[in-house]
C-alpha cells in the first residue's frame, strides 16, 4: 500500500514537473479509499487468473468514486470522453499514461505504474494494431470492477492501440494467451456488395496510396496493364538475355509497384508532402521507352528511309537505328539508379520542356511559363511552318530562269519576314490576348467578372496589359503588311543573284562589325569595373555623379546610339543575311535538282528561316557571334563540310547556344570551388572538399551532360561535389507560388481585433517590393534595350540593391519588345549572412592597393592587382552603380521616443481635438447631424451650468482644456480653447453655421472630441499615463478598432458616418500634425496655417493602416505621400513606429549573376530540402558564399524552400510603355495614327496655299495667321506639340510643372484674334479658382467657365465624298456653315482636339488624368462641353482653333 501511494506520488510530480494538465488537489494524492483496496484484494484470493488494478485507475477511481452517482468506466472508442471515462496513450518519450474525464471535459493524467513491465509487453505484442475494440481481448474481472472491463484505448501518433491491463509477476506464467482478433476492411465492389481485406485502414494507408477519384483508378489500372503488355513484347522479341531479364522484370515490378505505392519524397519531387504526379513518372518513362526500343528496331530492320548523310554523319541507316535502340535498352535497364537520383522530372514538367526546347531551338520560339503557354507556343510555330512550307516548296520545285527568282518564293520571302516579326512580338501567354478577345466578342462575360470584382479596388494592371497588347496588334496590322511588301520586292529585284559573290561577306562583316560594337563594346565601357581592369565606366550616366537622384534617368547619346544600332541590327542587318542565305541555297537547290531531297530541303529551309529570323529579333546579342563562328568554321576551316550557309547558321545557332550554357557551368564550378575563397559552411563542406579532387573527369563530363540537356549542375548539400540534376525549363520553378499578402481583406474582424494578423514587418514590406514590380513592368524592357543593364538574355538573373531593397530578377521570356520576367524580394533585415553578402555587392573595390603580400598601390582610375584579379573569380559582376527606378523612400520613427514626455502627448491630443473639429466643419452631412432630433437630446445636457464629463482617462497632464474646478471636461473650457478654431473652421465652410459657444455646432464638437478622448482612453485599458498602454490605444483607434463602452457615447450609433468619416481620420490626421510640429512647433498656431496645412495634407497623402487594404491600393497606384502606425511585434522587440512613404526616384545596383550559379544553388536547395528531408535551419548550404551570393540565392528560393517576404507573379514588360524609348522611337504606328497625319499634312497643305493665293505668304506665316485674316493660331512647326504627359512627370507633386502635351491643342498666340475678342493669357501653371481644391468633400462653389460647343467639323456623307470637312470652302461646305450631314436644328456633337503627332500618348483609360484631379477646372464638365481630359479648355479659345479640321479626330468607326 505505501509503494502504491508512493508510485502515484511520483507519478503526479512528474506530471506537474512537465507543464501539462493541471495537477489534482492535494486532497487527492492520499491512498486510495479502502473499499476498493478490499475489493481487489478479495478479487486477487478468490481468481487466480484475475487481473489488477493498473495504479492510475487507482487513482481514477479513488478521484471520481468518492462522488455520489459518479461512475468510471474504461473508454469503449476514441470518441468516448463522458464522465468518467479513462483512456490510455503513449506520450512521446514511450510512457504509458491515462486520462480520467471528469466534469465539463476536465479531468486528470497520470503515468500508468509500470507495476508488471514485462507482462504488459509480451501481451502488447500479441495483439495486433487496430482502431476497433473486442471485449473478448480482456479476461473478466468481478466484483465491483466489472464497469472498467472493457479494454483501454490507447492513442499514440495518429493510430489507436489497445494497452493490455497489468498483470501481477507472480501470476503472469498462470495466464492463458487471448484467441487473436480478426479485422478485416469492409471494401465497397458494387452497389450492395462488399468484400473483406484482411487489413484495417491505417494499415492499408501504409500499404497502398489513396486515389482521389474513378480517373486515378482507370489510369492506374491502364498504365499498369501496358507496362506488362510492353514489357511482354520485349522480352517475347528477344532483347534481354541472362541477367539482363531479372534485371528487366525489377524494372516492370518497380514501374507497377509505384502505382500502387509511390516513393515520397521522390528525388525529382519539387514539393513537399504526397505529390500524386510523381506516381506515374515510372510507368510513363517506361512506357515510352519500350515503345522506342520497339520502334527503333521496326526501323532498323525495314529501313524505310535512304541513308542520309549529313556533316559526315550517316543518318537514318540501320547501323544507326540500331545503336539508338540499343542507347534506350541500356537506358531502361537503368532506371532504378536514374529515378534513385532524379534525373528525370515528373511527367507533366517534361512535357513543357521538351516543348519549350523544341519551340526554342527548332523554331526560334520564347521561354514557356507553363505546360498550356508551351503547347499554345509550339502550335503557333507549327502552324506558321506549315503555312510557309507550301510557298517553299512549290518556289524550288520549278526550275528558275537565268539571273531571275521566281515569284512565287519572293512572296515566301515576304510572308517568312512578317511572320517572324509578328510572331517574335506576341507573347507565349495568350491570357493577355485571350482576355481582349473575350472583351470584344463577349462583352457579357466581362461584365459578369467586373461585377463579382467590384467589391475590391480596381486594378489597373489588366487594363493597361490590354491597351499595350492592342496597341501592339494595331502596330502589327500595319507593319506586317509594309514589312512583307519591302521584302518581297528587296527579294524580286535579284540582287542577291547578281551579287551573291560579295554581298555575302559584306553583310557578314557589317553584321559582325556592328555587334562586336554594340554588344562588347560599348557595354563594357557602361560597365562599373570594365574589362575589371578600370575602377570608373567610361560612359557614364548623367546621375552617376549625384549622390541622391532628383528625377528620371535622362537619356545620354550612348544609349541612343545603342538603340539605334540594336534597330538597325535587327530589321536591316539579319534579315539580309538570311534572306541572301535562302536565295542562294534555293538557286542551289533548284540548279541540282538530283542531289537534294527537294521535300526535306524546303522543310530545313523553312524551319531554318524561322529560327534564325525570330531569333534575330528577339535575342540580337548573341547573334554576331553565332554568326562570325558559323563563316570562320564553314567557310576557311572546313569548307567542304558545308551543307549551305542557312543550315550550317542553323547548325551553329544550337551549337553555340550549348556552347554557352557549358562555359556559364564550368565558370560557376571553377569560382565555387576555388580554394583560396572556399567557404565551408559545415562539416562535411571541409569533408568532401578533398574528396571531389579526383573526380573532377566525372565533374566535367557531368558538365557536358547537363549542358546538352540544359539541366542543373547543383552542389550536393552546398559543398564542393557536384551532381547533375533533372532537366528543367527556364521559368525553373514548377509550382506558381506567389506571395499571399494578409490584410484585413482577408482574414476574420475578430482575429484583426485580437491578434493583428500581419503585423511582422515581412508582410507590411512586401508591398514595397509588389510596387516596384509594378515600375518595373512599365520600364524594364525599355531600359533593357536602351542598354542600361547590359547584355540579357533568357534564363539570365539579376540582384538589384539599394539602402533597403534586394531583389532577385529573373528574366524568363525575351521577345522582341517584351520581356517577361519575376521578382523576389529578401528581407528587409536579412540574416548575418544576407548583411555579409550585401556589403559585398554594394561595397567598392577602389581604394584596394594590394598587390599580391604588399600594397604598392595602383594608377589612377585603375584596379590593384588584388582587386582585378578577386572580381575575376566571382560569379557576378556589377553592370551598373546608378540605376534609377521609381519607387518609395521609407522613414521610420520610434513611436516612443515621440511621446515619452506628456507634454508630447498633449500637443497629439490637442491636434487630435483640432483634427475632428475640421472634420466636423467639412463634412457634407453637418446639416443633418445638427437637425438630428436623437444627437441633440443626447447632447442637450452638456450645455447646463457646471456640468463636466469627469471620466478617469481625462487628466491636466494631456487635456489641454481640462478644467481644474469641476475636476474634468466641460463646455466653458472646451470653448475658452477651441472656440476660435471652430469658428474659423465655419467661416471657411460655404454654407453659414451658427458659431456661438452653445450653438449645435460647438455642442456637437464638444460631444465628438470628448468620446474621441473616452475611447483612446478605453483602447489604452484607462492607463493614459503609462506609455505603452497610450501606444496600444493610439494604435488600437488608428486602425478604426473605436470601443464604445460608456452609455454617455451611445448617441454616436445614430449615424455610424460620425466615427468612420470624423473621428477615425481625425486620429489619424492629428499623428501626421505631430510629425510635423517637430520641423517647425510653431507653424500651426495661426488657424489659417493650420486648415490649409490639413487641407493639404488630405489631398496629397494618404494617412492608413497598413492592414487596410487603401493602403496598398494607394501605393499601387503611385500616391505621392503616406504615413501609417506600424506595430513591430517580434520575438525580441515589442515597438510602435512611424512609417513615412515619400515616392521618389530610387538609385540601384544591378550586379548580373551567373544564371547557371542560381540555377543549380535552386536545385541543390530543392533537393535537400525536399528528398534529403534536411530540417537544419543553419544548414551548411546556406551559409554566405560571396565568391557565389550562395545565402542570397537560396533565401530567394519558393517557400517553404527559401524566406522571400515577396514572389511576384510573371510579369510581362512591353517596350512601348517605357517613355523615353517611346519619345525616342515614336508610338505604335496604326491606321489612325497614320490617317491624322494625313490630315495634319492636308490641313498644312490647304493653310499654304490659301496664304500663297491670298497673301504670298508661306506656310509658316498661314500657320501664324498671315493670309487668313488673322486667325490667332501659332504655328504648329515653330511650336511642335510636346509629350504627352506620363507619370512619371505628373504624379510628382505640386512642385513639377506639367507639360501640355498634344490634347492640349494649340497654344493661341499673344495678338488679338480675328473677331474682336482679346485672347485668353495662357500661363503654366492655370492659376486655380477660388475655393477649395476638388480633392476635399466640400463642393466647389462658383461658377465655372466652358467652352461653348462648336458646330461638327466632319461627317460622315457630304458633296465632295465620304468624309466632308465642314468650316472650309470647296471641301464639303463654305466657311462658318455647319458639316453637311448635321440635320438642320441641331447642334452637332463636338468632337476633341486632334493629336497631330504620330506617336500619340492617349490615355484611354476612363478615370480623369492627373491634371483633372489637380486643378479644378479640369474636370468631367469639360467632356462633356467639347474639351478632353487633360485639356486647358475652360477659358475662350478662337474660332480658328475651334473650327480646325486638324484639330478634330475621325470618328471611330472610320477604321
């Protein structure tokens, strides 16, 4: 009995010792009661087979016995928690324990004695695992036990296990073994009919995968019945003998097996957890190998082909479809060791790469970004290829005359052009096209999304995509058609014929000469450290000596002259050089009829002039090479191996492109190995570093391998062996994950009031990196062209650095005026290594003089020698120390350091009472507050005499009208304070208030600002005085969380606007008036500074909670200013800080890294990760490497493989959105473009030769007025229309002028106009309307001037023709007569001022410009009177202007 009561004793102590369930009173740790101990002593007399009490029922019972009615009883099922009930499990250290249910679901735990070990093992394993429960597994007990006879259930892991009852020692050779249980799983065949499986169901779950569904079994079912069949016929046919059939029949075993349970994780897995794909990647491979054996022998034993011989290799004869045959037995064979080291990807990842290689390599195609992009992309090709091929081969099947070129392939020529062009300016995501289509031809369907959409912020985003993928189209329409006309009649005119002895070596040597230039030369000289021999670029941007960028990056002539080459290159240069190409290799062809298979001929000749054309346009820098390589190699080394120029360009186009993607390899494999600059980041880093010394053949071959199947080459677990990874397309990642930011549009009210979801700074900075993919797409491809990131190409990745931006850019999509690419953004505050590895890229190498062991120094602008010879052995290099890019400077201050003292808090609260007083005065609904029958009785008792709101939370130490003698805050105090600042906030109001201390105004004021006072109080729990609890209420109110809680405050539910539109921006309001009292604490005293500066604070910033989804709405689209209240609550810091965002222009670092060192750093993570199963969150392999940015690389990884706080969805950048390539080229050219130049040469035309007629004058002078009586109009070539304004140069704030762009029309000249009238004095800026600005909630008041509407200038029907231009004599009416075609009465439609230009800037979105929303007399009005947005259109302009034919735009559906 004592060693009983000692047992649970201990066992109680160890429980408590633990930290768990709570521990049981003291009252209960006795013995237990005395009837139960008689009961089993009498019990262990009479059975001698019976079985005791286990100690913790013991104490079960003595807990729960000793209450009246109270009943124990062992748990029957896992669902059992009655009263009473007592379940046994094993913890995670192999305890035996119970639980006793007591009342309300309490109860107790206890370990179970361990009172007969041995015997309670042997009968453990006799038993076996099973969810069910027999009550024939128990021996019977008696007496007053018989309520515990059922067998415990006991619950370890996920399973459930029966726990034998302890048996004495002395009476453990008397007990019979129980009969073993049977289980069986009720499986379901057919409807009523079941069948049993000797298995239970976890058991079954260990055994068997679980299918998801009728397809899953169809296919597993399928697969495996043609994996047998095909590995029947090949052992039927003979292939494998000996050993080779064992060998086999594992391979066909393995292939089944994985259907029925698949390895996870596999090596080739690229997820964590069950991946159901993985499970047919065996059984396909199989599949598709057998059926290659099979064919491969079909054909090397009918030889269905003539040997072709090509390059000295002889194809298609029976040797070769032998030794194929064979390469893919000895494959399969293998594939136990293959699948053991992932060589080959899941099936779904191997279809979009072998789709993406063959559009890529075989019809000069752009990278995919998922399987359905690669079969849309792959289609497009194929189809054009087809199309093509018939022109082709009907040109070479006819023979041509002498000297001549048939026309027929003068027109393959052209379409082969057009085609190219457009189909290297389309995208390989058709979603873009696919969305505008269904715009246009399923309207509905738009509508439909719009309306399920609308409760969110509108996005932008897809509406521009839309406007650039048009606009690109509009282009295409034009250019297709012009491109195919020059070619076809460059190619008709035989000069490539007639010079085909030296034209050839002249393009070839123009084509080398002018990229060796643009695409060596010129982007080393723009290179930070260029050659890595020189400290200074030669070239130098003009923001490269300004140590805080100011604006835009301006456009220096290098960059001009790199985008004029590139354009030159492209559309002049290469397709000269292909087109000379396929003229002669056709003559060729067609001269020697006999020699060449004419069929496969004008197949190569088609796919090859695909390629290489799309190419060219796409990808020019690596062209020049690729070119000097192909005439070096075919024309003076070996001239007799050339099959004709355009194959042999084709040949070397794949060969060069491996060629690159092995030096990229070797040169990442030398630099992380290199063993003055190892790093090892573990053990086994210094381990195997030796070890890999021997193998480094192995390694190179490895290399080869990787390199000709474009796969990975990884470091295993980071260290210095390397392993060859399975193939992977170039977008790498197989998964879409994209960074899930958590605001209050996605989470619950209750977890936003309670646990502030998102609070961690990496959620609140991932919007920073969202905005700057955002600038990004507008100008990445722009600034790629203009050369300000050096040399690109697919696959290539790039760091940007600043003060607190690193990101990762990953080029995935290179087009011809379209890159698509995606960012990743690390962490703001990175780790130890991440910080190591910044300092590394963004630290000089300059003042390093080291030479060797000395440090003699070195010569100006010139590297040392340590320093040229440390940045030779990296695996990235710095393109570029400026580079400027639009985004957001942050500020953060400390919260506390701000409001430590109470005279900081007061002057907060005091802004916080003026804030709400404005709020009150500017809101549209202040009438309707101050006739609300329920507010003014609620606030009718604040007006009696000696009556004061004495509530705890106000003090003297923060109220700055806290009045002394009635200890707290009444109406006489509140007026002596803010009386003036009420009535000034009225006067200002245009509407008249009655302002006397007790009117319904002030009452009202009064009521708000005390409750906003109580409920900053409430938030702060009443403990205002202490700091923290002022910092959580302040904080609690700036995100909207107002606590009610005082009846005195109810009245403010009758209109729930007084909270949401006076009080909650009033707290926010009065934190930016802090901010700003510590510049100057003395600018706000005068009431007129202090209204204006809060009126100018709500037009231009946007004060919010970054939780809100306004304030990403806001970044997004580009707000100039905001402030919010950031609570950083992490594990070794609790602080509030002030956020300030001010858009601006940010300077970058670009460093350019080795794409194959991201690449196999990628695989290598993914590996470890994921199949090696390595938790270790300071794991060697990511450690800081800075020869490698190896910590850099891997944090960038998808998570849960890497910590990027943002992964930005693929992004398409266009060409045409970037400004200064826009203003340097010119826009999209388009039909419309096209035609109002037309009609601006027309207008020009007509103007000179009336003022020829009538004055002598010139064109010029007409256009000034001279000859045309004085019409008032500058002239538009002494004054060309400027750029239409972007935002770039409009969103900057008040400071920056805008420029009028062409909607502005012409500017009207300083004389007098031709009717009388004195012109209107046109400044910049408009001088602004007296009022306040259209941004406040106050309506504007006053009239406002507008354009009266002039009569239609053109119709659509008239005497001289389709179109008539109405205001002009003899074309379609005389002078000041209204359009034919306007029905007599009527004032016609006033139609726009016409953009002149050819490369209009129009902006078709349906919002107002930014000017509308800056100055008031641009509004929606002026549409409406004639003006477009954006136009200076509210004062009179001159008839002439208004009655120009240039000035108005053809109706849209002219074209």
């Amino acid at each position: 009995m004592l060693t009983n009561s000692v047992r649970r004793t201990q066992a109680i102590r160890r429980r408590h010792n633990a930290g768990s369930n709570p521990t049981p009173p003291a009252s209960v740790m006795g013995s237990p009661p005395s009837s139960l101990q008689e009961a089993q002593r009498g019990r262990a007399a009479s059975h001698s087979r019976a079985l005791t009490l286990p100690s913790a029922l013991h104490f079960a019972s003595s807990l729960l016995l000793t209450r009246a009615g109270a009943t124990v009883h062992e748990a029957c099922t896992f669902d059992d928690t009655s009263e009473g009930a007592v379940h046994y499990f094993y913890d995670e250290s192999g305890v035996r324990r119970s639980y006793t249910f007591g009342l309300a679901g309490g109860g107790y735990e206890n370990p179970v004695g361990q009172q007969g070990e041995q015997a309670a093992n042997g009968a453990w394993d006799r038993h076996s695992h099973s969810s069910s429960f027999h009550s024939t597994d128990v021996p019977e007990a008696a007496g007053s036990l018989n309520l515990l006879q059922p067998r415990p259930v006991v619950l370890q892991g996920m399973q459930v296990r029966r726990v034998p009852l302890e048996i004495p020692e002395e009476q453990t050779l008397m007990e019979e073994a129980p009969p073993r249980a049977q289980h069986s799983y009720k499986y379901w065949l057919l409807p009523g009919r079941w069948t049993s499986v000797r298995y239970e169901r976890l058991a079954l779950l260990a055994l068997l995968d679980r299918t998801r569904g009728l397809v899953e079994n169809i296919l597993g079912v399928g697969l495996s019945s043609l994996v047998a069949f095909l590995g029947y016929l090949l052992l039927l046919k003979g292939f494998f003998t000996d050993i080779w059939v064992f060998q086999f029949c594992l391979v066909i075993a393995s292939c089944q097996y994985s259907l029925l349970k698949s390895v996870q994780p596999d090596a080739a897995s690229p997820m964590h957890g069950h991946n159901w794909v993985i499970a047919y990647s065996r059984p396909v491979y199989f599949c598709i190998c057998c059926l290659l054996i099979w064919l491969l022998d079909a054909l090397g034993s009918a030889q269905p082909f003539p040997p072709v011989s090509l390059y000295g290799l002889t194809l298609f004869s029976a040797s070769f479809f032998f030794c194929a045959r064979d390469v893919a037995t000895v494959f399969t064979l293998c594939f136990p060791f293959v699948f053991l080291l992932g060589l080959l990807p899941q099936v779904n990842t191997c279809l979009m790469y072998l789709l993406e290689q063959i559009d890529m390599h075989g019809f000069g195609g752009t990278a995919a970004t998922s399987p359905l992009t690669a079969v849309f992309s792959l289609s497009r090709s194929l189809l054009a290829a087809a199309l093509l091929y018939g022109f082709c081969l009907g040109a070479i099947k006819t023979p041509w005359p002498e000297q001549h070129v048939p026309v027929l392939f003068s027109v393959f020529c052209g379409l082969l052009v057009a085609l190219s062009y457009h189909l290297s300016r389309q995208s390989s995501d058709p979603t873009v096209l696919w969305s505008l289509i269904r715009s246009k031809l399923f309207p509905e369907l738009e509508e439909r999304s719009l309306e399920t959409a609308r409760a969110e912020p509108p996005d932008p985003l897809p509406d521009k995509m839309r406007q650039s993928v048009r606009e690109v189209l509009h282009s295409d329409l034009v250019m297709c058609v012009v491109i195919a006309v020059l070619t076809f009649a460059i190619s008709a005119s035989t000069v490539f014929i007639a010079l085909k002895s030296v034209l050839g070596f002249v393009l070839y040597a123009l084509a080398g000469a002018v990229g060796f230039f643009t695409h060596y030369l010129l982007p080393q000289l723009r290179k930070q450290l260029p050659w890595f021999c020189l400290s200074q670029p030669v070239l130098k941007p003009l923001e490269y000596s300004q140590y805080e960028v100011r604006g835009a990056a301006q456009v220096m002539w290098f960059e001009k002259l790199s985008a004029g080459l590139q354009c030159m290159e492209k559309y002049l240069i290469y397709p000269a050089v292909v087109l000379n190409a396929l003229t002669v290799d056709a003559h060729t062809v067609v001269s020697h009829p006999d020699k060449f298979c004419l069929y496969c001929r004008a197949l190569l000749m088609t796919v090859a002039g695909l390629k290489l054309l799309r190419s060219a346009f796409c990808c020019p820098p690596q062209q020049y090479l690729t070119l000097a390589f192909t005439v070096l190699l075919f024309h003076f080394d070996y001239p007799r191996l050339s099959q004709g120029f355009l194959l042999d360009y084709f040949l070397m186009s794949l060969l060069c492109s491996k060629l690159w993607d092995l030096l990229y390899k070797l040169r990442f494999v030398l630099t992380y190995i290199a063993p003055w600059q190892i790093t090892w980041g573990s053990a086994f880093h210094a381990f195997a570093q030796p070890f890999a010394v021997p193998h480094s053949a192995m390694l190179f071959v490895q290399a080869l391998l990787s390199a000709l199947f474009s796969t990975p080459l990884n470091p295993l677990l980071g260290s210095a062996v390397f392993i060859m990874s399975y193939a992977r397309p170039l977008k790498f990642w197989e998964r879409d994950y994209n960074t899930k930011r958590v605001d209050h549009s996605n989470t619950r009210l209750v977890t936003q009031l309670d646990r502030n979801p998102g609070a961690d700074d990496n959620n609140l900075n991932s919007i920073f990196y969202e905005h700057l993919t955002r600038s990004l797409q507008h100008t990445l491809c722009g600034d790629l062209v203009l050369g300000r990131w050096g040399n690109y190409g697919p696959g290539d990745c790039f760091v940007l650095a600043s003060d607190y931006l690193n990101a990762l850019v990953h080029l995935i999509e290179v087009g011809n005026g379209l890159v698509t690419f995606q960012l990743r953004g690390l962490e703001f505050r990175g780790t130890y290594c991440q910080q190591r590895e910044v300092e590394a890229i963004t630290e000089g190498v300059e003042e390093d003089e080291g030479c060797c062991c000395c440090e003699p120094g070195h010569l100006p602008r010139v590297l040392s020698f340590n320093a040229a010879f440390g940045q030779r052995w990296l695996a990235w290099e710095v393109t570029a120390s400026k580079y400027v890019l639009e985004g957001y400077s942050i500020s953060d201050n400390n919260a506390a350091s701000m409001l430590q003292v109470f005279d900081l808090r007061k002057i907060l609260i005091t802004y916080y009472v003026k804030s709400i007083i404005y709020y009150v005065s500017r809101s549209p609904k202040l009438e309707a507050w101050l006739s609300h029958e329920g507010i003014a009785t609620a606030l009718r008792p604040v007006r009696a005499p000696g009556y004061a709101d004495s509530d705890p939370t106000f003090s003297l130490s923060v109220d700055e009208d806290y009045d002394l003698r009635l200890s707290g805050l009444s109406l006489p105090s509140f007026c002596a304070v803010h009386l003036e600042w009420i009535q000034y906030c009225a006067s200002r109001r245009g509407q008249p208030v009655d302002q006397d201390w007790n009117s319904p105004l002030v009452t009202l004021c009064f009521g708000l600002c005390v409750l906003g006072r109580r409920a900053l109080g409430t938030a702060s729990h009443s403990m205002s005085a202490s700091l923290e609890p002022f910092l959580y209420g302040l904080h609690a109110l700036f995100k909207g969380d107002f606590r009610i809680t005082s009846p005195r405050d109810e009245w403010v539910f009758a209109d729930m606007d007084l909270l949401h539109r006076v009080v909650a921006p009033g707290v926010r309001m009065a934190l930016k008036l802090h901010q700003d009292h510590f510049t100057s604490p003395d600018e706000y005293e005068e009431p007129a500074a202090l209204y204006d500066a809060i009126a100018a604070n709500e037009e231009r910033l946007v004060i919010s909670h970054e939780g809100d989804p306004a304030w990403r709405s806001a970044i997004l689209s580009n707000t100039p200013s905001l402030l919010a209240l950031r609570h950083v609550l992490d594990d070794a810091s609790d602080e509030y800080k002030i956020i300030m965002l001010n858009r601006r222009h940010l300077s970058f670092r670009v460093i350019k890294v080795n794409r194959e060192c991201v690449r196999g750093l990628w695989a290598g993570q993914q590996q470890e990760l994921v199949f090696l199963r390595n938790r270790n969150p300071e794991r060697g392999s990511i450690q800081n490497a800075k020869q490698a940015l190896r910590n850099m690389i891997n944090s960038s990884c998808d998570q849960p493989l890497g910590y990027p706080i943002y992964v930005s969805p693929l992004t398409t950048s266009l060409a045409g959105s970037h400004p200064q390539l826009r203003a340097l080229w010119g826009g999209p050219v388009s039909l419309g473009a096209i035609a109002r130049w037309l009609l601006h040469s027309w207008e020009r035309l007509h103007k000179g030769c009336g003022a020829g007629c009538n004055s002598g004058g010139n064109v010029d002078d007409s256009d000034c007025g001279g000859g045309g009586g004085g019409s008032g109009l500058t002239s538009l070539a002494s004054n060309p229309p400027l750029a239409q304004p972007t935002p770039e140069n409009t969103a900057g704030g008040g400071d920056q002028p805008l420029p009028p762009g062409p909607a502005w029309g012409p500017r009207p000249s300083l004389s007098g106009s031709g009717d009388g009238r004195p012109p209107p004095l046109l400044q910049w800026p408009p001088p602004r309307l007296p009022g306040p600005s259209p941004a406040s909630p106050a309506p504007t008041e006053g009239p406002r001037p507008s354009r009266p509407p002039g009569p239609g200038l053109l119709s659509s029907e008239g005497p001289s023709g389709k179109w008539s231009l109405g205001g002009r004599k003899g074309l379609g009416g005389s002078e000041g007569e209204p359009a034919s075609g306007s029905p007599k009465g009527s004032t016609p439609k006033s139609q726009a001022p016409l953009d002149l230009s050819l490369s209009p800037d129009i902006n078709t979105d349906a919002s107002p410009s930014r000017a509308a929303q800056d100055f008031p007399c641009l509004d929606g009005s002026a549409a409406e009177s004639g003006t477009p947005t954006g136009a200076l259109g509210d004062w009179p302009a001159p008839a002439e202007e208004r009655e120009s034919p240039a000035a108005q735009p053809l109706l849209e559906h002219q074209y």
